[in-house]
C-alpha cells in the first residue's frame, strides 16, 4: 500500500459526512482531476471494542475472521455483517479499513491486498483511537 493510500482525520471525516472520497486521478480525464468514490468504512477491531464505539456506517469484520469472511459468497457476506464490501477492482467504489491504532489495519491491509485490493484501498491509521477524540474549535 502505497503512503497516497493512506487517509487523514479530516479526510475520514469527510466521508463520513458524505459517504465519497475523492480520489486524485493520476492522469486528469476530461479535465477533471479527481474521481467520486463511493466509500465502505471496514472496522476490523472485534465486536466488543466496535459495540463500544464505531465511525458511523462503518461494518464490523474482526481481523480475525477476516480471511474466512472473504471467502463467503456475497449474500452469506451481506447477511452476516449488514452489507458486502466493494469488489477488489472497482472504480467506482473504495474500501477505508481502520482499528483503534493502525496494527490490526496493517494486518487488514495485507490480507485484502492478497485478495486483489490495490487502488481502491484506503487506510485509516490514526484508527478510532484518534477518530474518537474530542475535537477542540
């Protein structure tokens, strides 16, 4: 994963108020130099930790059962974790996985690379233990 592939408080918060990311495009098409991806939010801490506080609209994957969740077929996905993660190779949509520091998402990011995710993965590092944090104005 590459360092562009890695998000920022204020980007997080972005997307969680609009649900879009918008990516910077390599080469501008059509004069436009970003593209509007809609994003899934990935919490891979366990159920515990995400009963305990989340992102809003992010879904719960524990790293755990990460591996054997991929491999479940997308409407036994949907069923047990509320909806299904975007495909590996869209270009419409991205992927935003985070923990509560950035291990478990470094693990994430390893297993899901493995299953093909590449530039519509994104990581959130700072994880719900920054996100969480009170801000001040």
């Amino acid at each position: 994963m590459s360092a562009e592939n890695s998000l920022s408080l204020n980007q997080v918060h972005e997307i969680v108020r609009t649900g879009t990311f918008d990516k910077p495009k390599a080469t501008p098409i059509d004069g436009r130099t970003f593209d509007k991806l809609k994003v899934t939010i990935l919490d891979v801490r366990t159920v515990e930790e995400f009963k305990g506080g989340r992102i809003d609209n992010a879904i719960n994957v524990p790293v755990a059962e990460l591996e054997q969740a991929l491999d479940l077929a997308p409407a036994l996905f949907e069923k047990k974790y509320g909806s299904n993660l975007p495909k590996h190779d869209s270009k419409t949509e991205a992927l935003l996985v985070y923990c509560m520091s950035g291990m478990r998402t470094r693990k994430a990011i390893g297993i899901l690379s493995g299953r093909g995710y590449k530039d519509n993965l994104y990581a959130y590092f700072g994880g719900w233990a920054e996100y969480s944090k009170p801000t001040t104005n």
